[in-house]
C-alpha cells in the first residue's frame, strides 16, 4: 500500500513513525519515571481507626517511590495488606507531583465473641465500634483476618447489608435448620431471610412491610421471596371464624320443626297430609275438638197452670 504512495508522502509518513516511536520510548523509559513528575505532596483521607497514624505513613511511604504518570496500585494496597479495617483505596493523581489517596474503611456490621466484623467477613480487630450491632455466633477460629464459618459469613453478610435506618434496631442474627437465616429486631419481630441471596431486595421488601400500619404487631416476617414477603403473627381480623369449604354446615335449631312431606292448604295455612295416608289427619300441633253435647230443649209451659202435658201442636 505505501508502494502506491508518491515518493515524498512515504518518507514523510516514514520519518512521522519513527518520530513516534522515539517519543513512547523516551516517555517509558525516561520520562513516566522521571523526577520531574515524582510524587511529593501525598495527601490521605478517610482513616478513623486507632492505626491510622500507621495507615498513612505506610502509604506515604509508598508514594514517594512513584511519580505522577506512574501510580503503582498494587504497591499501595500492598503497603496496608496487614490492617483488616482499609477495604479499599481511592486514588487520583495531581499533575505534576500530588498524589490524594482517601481510603475507605470496612464498616462493623456484627459482632462476633466481642470483635466487630466486616459484611465480607473480615475481622476488624482495633476499630472503634459506635452503637450497637447485632451478636453472631461462629463455630470457626477467629485467629485470622476473615469468618471461617460459613454460617457466620452469610449472617455477616445480611447484617451488612442493612439499611443505615434499621441498623441500630438489629438485636441477633442466627441460623435455623428450617427457616435459614433469621435476624430478630430490638422490640419487632423476626425477619425470616433463608439464604443469603438477594440480600439488598430482602432488605427493601422487610423495611416496606415494617412501614406498612397494617403490619404492626407481626411476629414475624417471612422475605424469602422478596416479591411476595409474608407478614405473619398478626391478631384475627374477624371475631367468628369462617368454616372452611367442604365442611357440613351447621344444623337448623331444634325448635324449628322438620320440613314435612306434603302440600300446604291455603285455606287454613296448615300441612295437608300426604294423599293416601289415612292416618295423618290433622297436624300434630293441632289440637283435637272437644265433643259437645246435643243441646237441650227448653221445658214445655202450662198455659192453663194446672202442671199437665200441653196437647201436641198440629
């Protein structure tokens, strides 16, 4: 393709790229690592714990071996690999020879056999812990950095997790055979997670059903599936209980008589009998009428006084 090039525009573009080259190769070689960029204002921020004086003369130290156009991560983090509490380094250079560093320390987030622990696991061993923070148990040693138990990581995981407004209300976190991870509030129910997977939506279906009135008094709430969290433990919402479907419904009163065979007479309003049933004459409530007497005829008067017969009429 350059063959095809006039003459003058191939040397051009020929003496360009050699140009290039000399000048990566000098900024590699010479000027990334040269002292006019070295690193000599090293600012540090971030630090809370009882090493922090520690914390930032390790990295200090470090930076200076660096210059502006040449930061070396890996050789700050390795400079503060033996103090738990720095999770993570922020750095940003400032040309031609600052250098800011903020560090950002794990947050406690539970307490195990008295030391505070990070949501990742790690312990924090001299980091001052502010306020309470729930209690987990772990089977495993804590003579490293990091939980050995899994069960404690996963409840360490949960824990932190949770939103900065129910921190301060987590009592316990354990867990169960059946229900997996259960965390308990000071003076609220039990929130029941299982596992721990979708930790952060777990969290945000708990806080909504807590925020719910209608949810107060729960004992405990089920959000092991976050799309659909259970509030359970709340007072009957009805005074009569309702009888479950298929069941036999109840029976009339006995003061209400049977429904009986036969036809109503409108006339009198009461049951017929049957037809062909002779013995059915009346119903049972009905009385029977008394038998009466034939009625007696009034004594024949003698018009004449005398007391004898009167002569027949004709």
């Amino acid at each position: 393709m350059l063959a095809a090039l006039p003459p003058t525009v191939r040397r051009w573009l020929l003496i360009a790229l050699a140009a290039t080259l000399v000048l990566a190769a000098g900024y590699r070689l010479w000027l990334r690592d040269s002292p006019l960029v070295s690193v000599e204002d090293v600012s540090v921020t971030g630090l809370t714990t009882k090493d922090a004086s520690r914390v930032r003369a390790s990295l200090v130290s470090a930076a200076h071996t660096m210059t502006t156009l040449h930061v070396d991560r890996d050789e700050l983090e390795r400079a503060v690999a033996a103090y738990p509490v720095v999770r993570t380094l922020e750095v940003e250079t400032d040309f031609p020879h600052g250098l800011r560093i903020r560090v950002v320390e794990h947050r406690p987030a539970a307490l195990v056999r008295g030391l505070p622990v990070a949501g990742d696991g790690t312990i924090l061993r001299g980091i001052p812990v502010e306020g309470r923070l729930p209690k987990l148990e772990s089977r495993g040693g804590l003579g490293g950095s990091r939980l050995t138990d899994p069960a404690a990581l996963h409840g360490a995981r949960v824990a932190g997790a949770a939103p900065a407004a129910l921190r301060p209300r987590l009592e316990s976190i354990e867990m169960r055979s059946q229900d997996g991870i259960v965390v308990q509030l000071r003076d609220g129910p039990e929130l029941i997670f299982g596992e721990a997977t979708r930790v952060r939506a777990k969290w945000i279906a708990a806080a909504r059903v807590l925020a719910d009135p209608e949810a107060e008094g729960a004992t405990y709430i089920d959000v092991r599936l976050p799309g659909r969290p259970a509030a359970g433990g709340l007072p009957a919402a009805t005074l009569a209980p309702v009888a479950p479907a298929g069941e036999a419904q109840l029976a009339p009163p006995a003061t209400t008589p049977p429904p009986a065979s036969g036809t109503v007479d409108p006339a009198t309003e009461q049951l017929a009998p049957p037809a062909g049933d002779p013995a059915a004459t009346a119903p049972e409530s009905a009385p029977a009428p008394a038998p009466q007497s034939a009625p007696t005829a009034p004594a024949p008067t003698d018009p004449t006084g005398a007391g004898g017969a009167s002569p027949p009429t004709g």
